[in-house]
C-alpha cells in the first residue's frame, strides 16, 4: 500500500523564472541593439543605402511598366495610322510593297469571308433539316401509335373477357368461348406487332437519317471554324502591315488633314516615352 501511495503521488512542479523577467531581458537587448545601430555610422550607411537602393528599384519596376504601356499606345496609334492611310488611299512614299501585300490580303480575305459564310448558311440548313426530320419520325411514330391504339383497347377488352370466362364454371360452351377468345386475341396480337415493328423501322430510320445530318453539321461546322481560324490569321498580317505603314507614314509625315489628329497624339507619346526613358536611366545610373 506504501508503494502504491508513492507512485501514485504528482511530481513537484518545478519553479521556473517570473514571465516579467523575458521581456524585462529582451527590451535589454533591444535598447542595447539601438545605442550599437547609433554609435555604428558604416551600419548606418549601409542600412540607409539598402533601403534607397530597394526603394530605386520599385521605382524602377514602376516605370518600366508605365513604358511598355506607353509603347503599347504608341503601336495601337500607328496601326490607326496605317489603316487611316490604307483606308483613305494616301500615297505614302516607300509604302507601295506594303500597300502591295495589304490588297492580296485584302483579296485573301474577302474570298475567306465568302467561304465562312457558305460554311455558316450550310449549318444552318442542316440544323433546319435535322428539326424537320426529327419531327417529321415523331409524327409517323404518333401515327402508328395512334391507329395501333384500338387494337391495344380490344387486347385489354379481350384479356377481360378472358379472365371473367376462365371464373365461370367450365363447360362445352365456355370453352369454346375460351378458344374463340384466344383466336380473336391472336389476330389482335399480329395486328398490335405490326404496328410496332413498323414504329420500331421508323424509329431506326430516325435515328440513321439523325446521324447522317449531325455527321454533315460536324464537317461543315468543323470547316467553318478553319476558315474562321485562317481570317483572323490573315486579320493579324493586315494589323502587322497597317503599324509599319503607320511607322513609315510618322517618319515621312504625309500631310492631310485626317491625319493631323494621329500625329498629334503620337507626337504626345513619343514626348513621353522619352521622358520615361530619361529617367530609367538615370536611375539606372546610365
């Protein structure tokens, strides 16, 4: 029972030093930390220096950004440019193979147009000629339906008939009512599976016809999606064309009055580009 007691018995807490006392040390430490970063110039300096240098390099990053947004202006403004000199027919010098290449695609582009819509107007109509066959089975599959319908109401009839003769105590007479009855269903059964093997050919018709039109709206569709594919190549060639017509028409500054607008816009960018420029350099230390 002793022993028991004694090891049944909690350990003694073990006494550890106040929580006041941590902090009391660690504010120490940190006031001994701050007279150090006072005393140390060098360290100074050196922190001083890293923490402009990181601020140089945000600003940096910023204006880097707010660069190749100015140059993405300047490009969507020279592809205006050439399109407004391709569009008006403005003669611009050094400009011809360029002009030269923009009618091909202009004529690419226009026959490839043509197409697309071919393409369009055949899905279509096969999307109007799956409806009409669709609905045209289902109204053959209610027809059949509808004139197998009294045969169904005469089986049921008959079946009943059955039923009542087969309660009824059985003789000569109910037993050849019996087989007058199985005979009269048996022609009403032939007569019910014609109607059905009849829905069931309407039905497989339906649905080889339905493939044959989904199987031609999938080639068409699928062509129509290649030529769409091949217009907005041909779109990209005509806007790669129109920014160097537009370079070209900036540096050689062809006057006319629906132009004028353009230039001064572009005028604006280059101004600030060149500003943004300046000062990446700077910063830069170039």
């Amino acid at each position: 029972m002793e022993l028991v007691a004694f090891q049944t018995t909690p350990p003694l807490q073990r006494e550890g030093l106040p929580f006041w006392i941590f902090w009391f040390l660690l504010c120490i430490i940190l006031l001994l930390l701050f007279f150090i970063f006072l005393r140390d110039k060098q360290l100074r300096v050196r922190l001083s220096s890293f923490l402009a240098g990181a601020k140089r390099r945000s600003l940096l990053l910023q204006l880097k950004f707010k660069l190749k947004k100015e140059r993405q202006k300047k490009g969507d403004l020279l592809k205006k440019l050439g399109e407004k000199a391709w569009d008006d027919d403005i003669p611009i010098e050094g400009g011809d193979d360029i002009r030269a290449e923009l009618e091909a695609l202009f004529e690419k582009k226009n026959a490839s147009q043509t197409e697309w819509k071919r393409a369009f107007a055949e899905v279509e109509r096969r999307h109007k000629k799956l409806e009409d066959s669709v609905r045209g089975h289902s109204e053959k599959v209610e027809e059949q339906k509808a004139q197998k319908l009294p045969f169904d109401d005469l089986m049921k009839r008959k079946k009943e008939e059955e039923k009542a003769l087969r309660k009824v105590r059985q003789d000569g007479e109910i037993e050849r009512q019996l087989d007058e009855v199985k005979r009269e269903k048996e022609e009403i059964q032939k007569r019910i599976d014609e109607f059905e093997d009849k829905i069931k050919e309407i039905e497989a018709e339906g649905r080889s016809e339905r493939r044959e039109i989904e199987k031609e709206i999938r080639q068409w569709a699928r062509k129509k999606e290649k030529v769409q594919e091949r217009i907005k190549e041909i779109e990209a060639q005509e806007g790669e064309l129109h920014i160097s017509l537009g370079k070209i028409t900036e540096a050689t500054r062809v006057e006319s009055q629906g132009l004028t607008i353009l230039y001064s816009q572009i005028d604006d960018i280059n101004h600030r580009i060149a500003t943004l420029q300046h000062r990446i350099e700077t910063l830069s230390g170039g």
